[in-house]
C-alpha cells in the first residue's frame, strides 16, 4: 500500500490567488457605470443636444457624485509626481475614470469641468433651475481678471504642497469632499457660502477658484479638436453674449476657460443665427436681401 500524506495537518493551507479574472469581476458594476457614462457624455457631446447634456449633467451628480465619490482632485495631479495614486489592481474604474478625464482634455480641452465633475454638473443644473434675474452679471472687465484668481490658487497650493506634502489641503480649496459627507462644521459652513455664491454669480467655483480647473486648462493649451471660428467671428459678438462660462473675448476662444458646454457650437452650427450663414446666403443669392437674423434667446 503506497503512503498517502495527510492533507495539510497543521492547517497551513495556501490561500487561494486571487486572479484577474476575480479582481473584474468585483469591480465590474463600477466598471459598467464609468463605460457607460462616458459614453453617455461623448454621445451628448457629439449631439450637441442640451436635453443630453442635462441627462449627462444628472447622471455625473447621482452616478459619479452620490454613488461613487468618483471626482479627481488637485491632489492626484500631485500624485502622479509623487507616486501616490490608488493601487490599480484595486481601483480600475477610478483608472477608467483618471485616463478618461485626461484623453478629453487633450482632445477637447476642459471636457471634464463641463460635463463630468459632479460639482461642476451640479452647479450648471442649479443655474438651470433658479430664475434668471437672481444671476448678476459680472463686468466684462472685472470678469476677465476673476478667472485668473484660480491660477493664483493653483501656484499657492503647489507651493504649499511642495514645501509640507499636507495633501490634506485639498479640503480647504475644494468642496469634493461634500459628496463623501465627512467635512466639519466649519468646512459645511464654508460650503454653504459657495453654493450661495454660485446662485448668484453661475458656476462661480468651477470659473473662478478652482485650481484643478486651472490645471485641465492648462493642458488644454494643446487641444487637438479645438472649437471651429469662421472669419467673421473676429467682429460678430453673438457667441460672446452666448457663453455662460465667459470663455470668449472678442471672437477668440480662450482655451484656458472653455468647457465645451456646447452653447456657441451649436450657435455656429445655427444657419438662421449665425451671420456666418447669412453672408453665404447673401453672396448665393447675388446680393439679393435675405431674411433677418432670427434673434438669440
């Protein structure tokens, strides 16, 4: 009779290695839900259609935001410096999430403050909501210096961040945290008087303070897809009167404050608005009158 060993008398049996196969598989709602959602975002945005972009504005607050805290922060652009980003074998959607981010900023710039921070989409659906003569409408010239308090913000947390590596900070130039709920009283405090602020200046946060906006307009220096201007976008002002984020300036896109919201595309895009088309009816028609502009509402 052959001896047999006994199996495993002392109870040191090998844990079983856990494969890759079983690391998506528990992560594979949390994977569906960001693929999803990016495609939700990019349809909505190849669509110009603003009944989309509020569907994808909805589902950035209660899928990214409320669920899954999913939001970037100036802290991983630190990271990444620094090597403190989440592991990747356990947290493959928020990688989905980070490279998604990164790909449309380069291609179409500040992509992920216009339609994919839940904070940022939560903002634009109180603007939508709220009556519009609650806004007040900042100076043009006072406008123009505002959006570079958040670039100022950018330069003093890298400082600091450089000189402490306190990556605590973060809470205290950015109200992310909200839809993780673990601020204090003082933090709710200061974020109640944000949000107050932003009924009245729109998406005051997101144009003037944020420094992870000031960062993904940065890189959005080198936009491949950057939004079409025809000639006459030199002198015509329709656009500029249009933009809600206050990212045009006398025709010339500036690519540091689009979000790509849609708002001037599809005013481009408009043949009975934009003059552009107007002046090619003109010259088809031989210099005969055509019908008026159709007003912007």
């Amino acid at each position: 009779m052959t001896w047999q060993p006994e199996a495993d008398p002392w109870g040191f049996e090998a844990e079983p290695v856990e494969t890759w196969a079983d690391v998506i598989t528990a992560q594979a709602p949390d994977l569906a839900i960001m693929v999803a959602f990016f495609a939700l975002a990019l349809f909505s945005f190849h669509r110009k259609s603003v009944r989309l972009k509020y569907v994808t504005l909805i589902a950035a607050v209660l899928l990214l935001g409320v669920r899954s805290s999913f939001l970037l922060s100036i802290v991983n652009v630190f990271g990444v410096f620094h090597g403190e980003l989440p592991v990747f074998r356990h947290n493959l959607a928020w990688y989905v999430f980070a490279g998604g981010t990164l790909l449309m900023t380069v291609l179409f710039g500040r992509f992920y403050c216009g339609r994919v921070c839940a904070y940022g989409a939560l903002t634009q659906l109180l603007d939508a909501v709220l009556p519009a003569t609650w806004r007040i409408e900042m100076p043009h010239r006072i406008e123009r210096r505002a959006v570079h308090i958040k670039f100022g913000v950018l330069a003093a947390v890298t400082g600091y961040l450089l000189i402490t590596r306190d990556m605590g900070i973060y809470r205290y130039v950015e109200p992310f945290w909200m839809f993780g709920g673990f601020g204090t009283p003082i933090m709710w405090t200061g974020l109640a008087l944000l949000i107050g602020v932003t009924v009245f200046v729109r998406n005051a946060y997101c144009r003037f303070l944020c420094p992870l906006g000031a960062t993904l307009g940065l890189l959005s220096a080198v936009t491949v897809f950057p939004i079409k201007r025809w000639s006459e976008c030199s002198t015509c002002r329709i656009c500029q009167k249009t933009c809600e984020w206050g990212a045009i300036d006398e025709g010339r896109i500036i690519r540091t404050e689009c979000v790509r919201c849609d708002d001037c595309e599809r005013l481009y895009d408009d043949h009975a608005k934009c003059p552009h088309w107007r002046i090619l009816d003109y010259r088809a028609s031989g210099g005969r009158k055509v019908l008026p502009l159709r007003p912007v509402t």
